[in-house]
C-alpha cells in the first residue's frame, strides 16, 4: 500500500478504521460464526454493501461484520435473513434517533443556561 508523500496517516492506522474493508468473505464469516452464504444474504437484502476487490472478492470492515454479526444473533433466534436485516438496519436508525435527540437536548439546555 502506498501513502501520499507528505501524508500523515500510517500502515498501522487502518487497523484502527472500522470502515477499512480488511477482510475476506472467509474470513469475515469465520469472525463472526457465519457461512459465505449468510454474508451473500445480508448483501443481497442491503443490509452491508461490501467493498470489492481489483480482482473482484468482496472485502468486508470491522464494522460491517459487527452489523451482520447483529443479524446473524437474530437469525440464530429463528428469524428469518430478511426480517433480521430490516431489524438491524430500524434498530441503528433508532440509536441515531435518540443520539441526535439527545444531542439537541444538550444544544438546548446550554442555550437556555
């Protein structure tokens, strides 16, 4: 990998990015108990979007693998691939909900202070 003359980022920080697509579909299913073919099923119900490689190999970030890993407790419980995709994805605009209320909240009361 080849960082920009000048830059500050290192080799080392992308381990730290949640977002850097790291992990191969083998591996990333391995991580989080899964099969391929599960990963395939959350992709193709657009609960992750993993990123390809140049040869065409999905590549999958820590934090899409703590998504799908969410869905594959649901689907462990008996709920179907879809309908686990659709609660993740309400349950994660829930938490931006009540972040985003919290966070005017705050706004609010320094305003009023």
């Amino acid at each position: 990998m080849h960082f920009p003359q000048g830059s500050s980022e290192t080799p080392t920080d992308r381990f730290e990015d949640d977002d850097y697509p790291a992990y191969t579909m083998g591996r990333a299913a391995e991580m989080i108990g899964a099969t391929p073919a599960f990963l395939r099923a959350v992709g193709e119900a657009g609960l992750i979007t993993p990123l390809r490689s140049e040869g065409g190999h999905r590549r999958y970030s820590r934090g899409q693998l703590r998504v799908a890993a969410r869905a594959r407790e649901l689907v462990d419980q008996g709920t179907p691939v879809e309908a686990a995709c659709r609660i993740v994805t309400l349950e994660d605009r829930l938490d931006e909900a009540l972040r985003l209320n919290a966070e005017l909240l705050r706004s609010t009361a320094t305003q009023d202070a």
